[in-house]
C-alpha cells in the first residue's frame, strides 16, 4: 500500500477527507506531512512543499497522534518522551510540545504543537550495485555512509542490510530510533531477509555489544553514529573482526573529519566511505572512496 494512502487511513476523517483527494501524482511523492498548531498542513515533496487549506488546531494534533498510536499511551511512553513514535509501516512521526522534565530528563510531552510524519521507504535493490564495492575477500568491511538530510541514507543501509542477509552473511541490526527495521509488534516492517536479527530501541553504545555477545554476526548495521560513547562501540566491533556499515550527516570529507568519527577515519577504521546526495533522487551514491587516498566516482545513481 502506498505510504500517504496508508498513513491517510489512520487519521481523523477531517484531515483525511482533505488527504483523499490529493493526486495520485502528488502522493506518490510525499515524504513528509508536518501539523503545526495555527498553520496549514504542510505536505513535503523532496525540495518542494504544498499546503493544504486546513488551519490545524491543537484539538486536531490531539486527535492525530491518539489515531496515530491507537491511544496506547502506555506502549509507547518512553518513545514519547524521547520526542517520536515508530508506527506500523515503520513511519516515524516526531513531536513537539512542552517537555515535563525529571531527574533533568525530558520524562513526558504534554500541549503537543507540532507532528511530523515522515515516510519510511523500501526501495528493494537500490544498494545492489554498492555491495561489490564494500566487500574484500569477499567480507564486508567497515562502511560510514555520508549524506545530507533526506538523502535515503536509512533507505540504502535498510536494503543493503538485505542484501547481504541474502547474500549469507549473518547481519545484526542496532536500530535505536527505530528506523531501520521499523520493528512493530516484534516483526520488521520490512524484508531484511533470512539471516537478519534486529535489536530495537537500544542505545548504540549498549546495543552493539549486546549483539556481538548474544547473536554472532558478521556485520552489523547501525544509523547515524557520533556521539562520544559509540566510538568505543565501534572499537568492540574492530576487536571482533565484525564489521560495521553506518552512517552520518554530512556533505563532504570536512564534514566527517570534523564529526565525532573523524580520527576513526583518519586512522582507517573505516575503508569505505559513500557520499550520498539527491541528484537522481533520494539514494543517488556521488561518490565512493576508501581511506587509502583512493577515490572512485560512481557511475551509478
């Protein structure tokens, strides 16, 4: 089923009455819908944005999120208190309001101002022609994977976790956000294939050792990497010859150097490094170089 469609039939009939007349064109490609109180609804399209006539008010926001989580304010507590929910279809939706603070940590949003639906996609084969590029000796090595906000870099690391599932190798996902997998109900949202254990909602720094110690793979994914406690994370994995395919914000090689893994990949701990951008649309890969100084341009979008 399509995302938009999908989402739609878990709305208020209000707003999805307004939602169902939209174009097919203009569905297929929503990638966000933002609800912010006093304004109107925001539809996001790669660069371009369309407003629907529908002044959102704070009574609608309560009423969306209530459909959105089926009013199962309990399962999804400490999601909300972290500021997103991951829903059925893996789809993330963010929330803004005013945080209730304990022990100095955000424990509850209450007066919700803002949603913000972003589509999860599975765009199967896009990482089939990166495969060839990160393996050596027929391994996988360790990839950090470079892009800009709404790139697809979560798009790309969700099927090339696939392929190489697919491809034998027994693949352990670290999914803190929820991303990844979109976990929901014990199940993925997605096809990672036969060889894939997810361990969801676990900080990374915690998660990846969890998965060396308890299910043995051979490569372990994990999205957007960078604060202090992964880089030991990341050292447990080289200590067990396990590699690890990640990510990080970013535009250029600046931007990594200066990123919390810049001296991981000046001293090679990471050989392949994939810069993604959207020239061709989400997933286009620009460039692909390893941490030897040798650089190749792909020729793939």
């Amino acid at each position: 089923m399509n995302s938009l469609r999908e989402i739609t039939s878990k709305l208020p009939r209000n707003i999805a009455e307004q939602m169902n007349l939209l174009p097919d064109s203009v569905v297929r490609e929503v990638e966000e819908i933002r609800f912010r109180c006093g304004q109107n609804i925001c539809l996001r399209c790669g660069t371009r944005e369309r407003y629907l006539q529908h002044m959102i008010t704070q009574q609608d926001l309560h009423d969306t999120l209530n459909q959105l989580i089926q009013y199962s304010y309990y399962a999804y507590e400490a999601d909300l208190a972290r500021g997103f929910v991951t829903i059925e279809g893996g789809h993330r939706v963010g929330l803004c309001g005013r945080a209730v603070m304990k022990d100095g940590m955000p424990a509850l949003l209450q007066e919700i101002s803002s949603l913000n639906i972003r589509f999860a996609r599975e765009v199967r084969g896009c990482s089939r022609k990166l495969v060839p590029e990160i393996l050596e000796n027929g391994r996988p090595v360790n990839t950090l994977i470079i892009s800009p906000p709404g790139c697809g870099k979560t798009t790309l690391l969700r099927d090339l976790a696939r392929e190489l599932s697919e491809c034998r190798f027994q693949v352990g996902i670290c999914d803190e956000r929820s991303e990844i997998a979109g976990m929901f109900h014990g199940r993925p949202s997605f096809d990672l294939g036969p060889r894939c254990d997810v361990l969801d909602g676990c900080d990374k720094a915690w998660g990846i050792s969890m998965l060396l110690r308890s299910m043995a793979p051979q490569v372990i994914f994990t999205d957007e990497i960078g604060k202090p406690e992964d880089i030991s994370a990341v050292m447990q994995c080289l200590a067990s010859g396990v590699a690890l395919i990640t990510s990080i914000h970013g535009w250029d090689r600046e931007d990594v150097y200066r990123s919390a893994v810049g001296k991981l990949v000046e001293n090679g701990v990471f050989r392949r490094l994939v810069f993604l951008s959207n020239e061709k649309g989400a997933g286009t890969i620009r460039e692909i170089a390893d941490t030897s100084g040798i650089h190749r341009e792909a020729q793939y979008a």
